[in-house]
C-alpha cells in the first residue's frame, strides 16, 4: 500500500508542476522601457549601461538590469530558448535565479570580444565569473538550470535535446528564490532579446522521496 501511495504521489506531482510558465503573470524588477509579449516570446530592448555584479575584480556593485521574474520554491528545472542582437562587449541574456542583491546567479549567453559564451556569474556577497567559448555562433541556444538540494546545475543546447553541463553552484535550500529572465548592456547601449519557451517545471523533493523510499 505504502509503495502505490509513493507511486501515485509522485506522478501526480509531476502532472501538477509540467505546465509552462505564463509569461503575462510575471513580474518585472528593473523594468526596461520597450518590451512585449508575442507568441509566448518575451521580447525586449535592454537597457543600455545595466548589469548585475557585486565587488569583487572590478570594485563596484551594479544591480540595475532588466528582470522578469516569477517565485518558486523547492526543487525545479527551468530553461529558456534565447536569440540575441548582441552588439558591444558584454551584452548577455540568460536566466537568473535570485534571493537578494547579494545572492544571485546568472546564466546564459554572453558576447565577449567578438566570441558567443555560455556565461555564468555567482554571487554570495561578492561575484565570481566562468565562461565556455562557442566555436561556432549559433543562431539560439537554450540554457537550463536544475535546482537540486543546495546546488544549481547550470546547462547549455543547441537543440533542446542534447544538454551539455557547464556548472554546479551553491544555492541555499529549502527558500523561495526569483527564477526569470534577465538582460544586460553594461558597455553597450541596448540590444534586442527574445526568450521563447520559458519553462519552469517543480521537481519532487528529493529528501522526500529518500524517506518514502526507506519507509514503504
């Protein structure tokens, strides 16, 4: 009986979570001058001179960037198709995943010196930066996070099939995080940027299905 009330637990959790994010629900922090939402698309001009970093390499804290976010707690996976008009050094777009101003982190595609990377930024306090260079520029790509436990992992495709890991992340467990769409220009004066597909789906927690699994 215990092993059918698992079972049935978790496919209806599974069935409760699958639907995509309604993009019209969310909401904005930074709010950028020129956006929409087409065909569930969210298109937006960003902002020129924003971004998001805190002290550490440059000295300075900036936290100034368009993001449209919703809230989730537990355990998820979110991902996101991006296409970018990237023109000056540094212009990104990617998903982010934010308690406050001193802990966030940020992924997606960043235009460095004339070369696409999978870009992720980590701040606890003070803010850190890895990057994967491309070797071809695509014309989109998806990136998709995993909330597990108190970690992030942090995927790149370029198809939606095949996801390639570029990190795992510290993240406090067990807290309600913003989980959305962020955009930056911080030495160019905006880019275009459509997110298409954003998805954010809960995962059953994993501590839970670790004590019903021991205790069927």
């Amino acid at each position: 009986m215990r092993k059918l009330l698992f079972t049935v637990c978790l496919s209806l959790s599974i069935q409760r979570y699958a639907a995509a994010q309604t993009l019209e629900k969310m909401l904005w922090f930074n709010e950028p001058e020129k956006w929409e939402i087409k065909n569930n698309a969210l298109i937006m001009q960003v902002t020129p001179k924003s971004d998001y970093w805190r002290i550490s390499h440059y000295g300075f804290t900036v936290d100034d960037a368009p993001f449209y976010f919703t809230t989730y707690g537990g355990e998820f996976e979110a991902k996101v198709k991006l296409t970018g008009a990237y023109k000056a050094r540094f212009d990104q777009m990617g998903l982010m995943i934010r308690t406050d101003h001193k802990n966030y982190i940020k992924t997606g595609v960043e235009f460095v010196d004339g070369k696409f990377n999978v870009s992720t930024v980590v701040t606890h306090d003070k803010s850190d930066w890895s990057v994967t260079t491309l070797e071809k520029v695509p014309p989109f790509i998806w990136i998709k996070v995993v909330r597990r436990l108190d970690a992030l992992e942090i995927f790149y495709s370029l198809d939606d099939k095949t996801y390639i890991m570029t990190r795992n992340a510290p993240l406090q467990d067990n807290a309600p995080v913003m989980v959305g769409l962020m955009a930056a220009s911080p030495d160019g004066e905006g880019f275009r940027a459509t997110f298409e597909n954003f998805t954010v789906k809960h995962l059953p927690d994993q501590r839970r299905l670790e004590w019903l699994k021991n205790h069927q």
